[in-house]
C-alpha cells in the first residue's frame, strides 16, 4: 500500500472523477466529448479495482486482471465509437447528439 | 513522500477532469484528458503496479487519447468553441452528481474497510502465468474471449467506417472467395 495513505482517500478520489465523468456525460451535446466523458467513468473504476486490490486482497491479483480487461474493453469501444463517428459526419456533416436522430438507412 | 505524490497525483486527475468536461474548445479537452490518463498512470506506477502503469500509459494514453485527436482533426475545425450547456441543464446535472457522490462517499465512510497486510505477488511473471492459466485462479478463457472482442471490434470499425464505394467496385468485393 502507499504509506499514510487509506483506503478512503484513493477511494474519494475515483468517485469524484466518476461523477465529474458523469457531469459531462450529461451535459455535452458532441458525440466525441461524451466519449471522453466516458473514458473519465472507465478510469474511476480502474482506480477502485486498482485500490481494492492492493489494500484489501494483496496476495491475487484480480483487480490488476479485471483492470487490464477494462483497458482492452475500452480500447474496443473507442475504436468502434470512433468509427461510428467518423460514418455520422461523413453521412449528416455533424456529430452533434442532436442531428443524430436515426441509426438505420 | 509517497502521500506529498499522491495527493500531487489526485489534485491533478480532479482538476484536469473537471477541465476535461468543462472546457469549451475540443482540442484542449482532449489534451486535459491525457493529462487525466498520465496522472492515473502514475497513481498505478506508485502503488507498485508497474505493468498495469504501463498498459494505461501505451493503451489509453498512447492509442485512445491520439485516435480521439485525430477523429476532432478529421471532424471539427482546429479551433472550434462549442456552446456551453444551458443553466438549467449543467444545474440540474451538477445538482446530480453532487447528490450521487455525496451518496457513495457517506456510504463509504461508514464502511468499515480494514486493510490487509499480506505478501503479494504482482510481478510480471505471475501475471503472464496466471493470464495462460486455465482452471482455478487462471484467466485463461477472459483472456482469450478479450482477444476475439478486440477482433470483432477491428473488424467492426473497418466495416462501420469504410467509403461506401460505387456500384461496379462494389460488387467485386462481394464476389465469392
């Protein structure tokens, strides 16, 4: 563990920074800003698997396990979100949530 | 030394979030966004998990923050403002969040949460035996399953972003193998 560092206080910290994620989640309107907003979200629950598994199970290493899943499953969903984007501007010339009112064609 | 680090660390991954979602020019989100990533990166390099740090340094740092830049370059001009978000909506969303993360941290205070003290094993050795581990305390098959999602995800993007090209081209590409 970190010394005179607890639990609580990475804790505080991941939680802000999920929430602060979800501020912009809601309050954005440009598609790849609400993507960014989601990588904050990701991020805060990494440093609680993170945290988790150095203060309370330090012998396995399941949260680093479970957080390296979460970096693969992330970069997934950027590649195909980025793609997604990329296909609305060339479709419609905007990427706001707005405009993008139909999926199909 | 190391609590003058990390709170160095967390007063960075706070702030440059909030910018991150705050700011009104998309350029500049992005790059606060890699400041975010870089200082979690080091939060995992302090706690000891140097692959971990790694991984999030190269992965997201490296590939998420660089595709997201590019994909503003391609799609918005270099100095585009967006509009901010009416008061009523950033109030009703900050009022939100405040009320949730108060919610979680008054939850978590009052949970007990006892440290333990115990060996670890989180070299690099372990990590990659345990990832080609199949059975019990292995991660063989998440391992594998990741794998075939990061394929299916390649080949996703190749087809969702691809030019819709002419008729003629068209169908030779869908011609039998």
């Amino acid at each position: 563990m970190i010394p005179g560092v607890s639990l609580f206080e990475i804790m505080t910290v991941s939680t802000l920074m999920f929430f602060i994620g979800v501020y912009g989640f809601v309050t954005r309107k440009n598609l790849i800003t609400v993507l960014m907003s989601l990588e904050l979200i990701l991020n805060g629950a990494a440093i609680n698997f993170v945290a988790f598994n150095k203060y309370l199970y330090p012998e396995r290493p399941a949260g680093q396990f479970f957080t390296l899943f979460l970096i693969a499953v992330a970069a997934a969903e950027v590649a195909l979100a980025i793609a997604i984007v990329i296909n609305l501007y060339r479709r419609i010339k905007s990427v706001d949530v707005e405009n993008v009112n139909t999926l199909k064609y | 030394m190391e609590k003058i680090v990390f709170y160095i660390l967390a007063i960075a991954i706070l702030a440059l979030s909030l910018l991150s979602v705050l700011s009104q020019r998309l350029l500049r989100s992005a790059v606060y966004l890699f400041g975010v990533l870089a200082a979690v990166a080091g939060f995992y390099f302090l706690v000891g998990y140097n692959f971990l740090g790694a991984v999030q340094l190269t992965v997201y740092a490296g590939g998420i923050v660089v595709l997201i830049i590019f994909s503003i370059l391609l799609t918005h001009e270099i100095d585009h403002k967006m509009e901010r978000p009416s008061w009523l909506r950033a109030g009703a969303a900050g009022l939100m969040c405040a009320a949730g993360a108060a919610m979680v941290l008054q939850l978590l205070a009052s949970t007990p949460l006892t440290r333990v003290d115990g060996p670890e094993n989180s070299d690099l050795d372990t990590l990659g035996g345990l990832l080609l581990t199949p059975g019990e305390g292995g991660y063989l098959l998440p391992f594998e399953l990741i794998s075939i999602l990061l394929l299916a995800a390649i080949i996703g993007a190749v087809v969702i972003a691809k030019h819709k090209l002419g008729a003629g081209s068209e169908n030779q590409e869908n011609q039998p193998l």
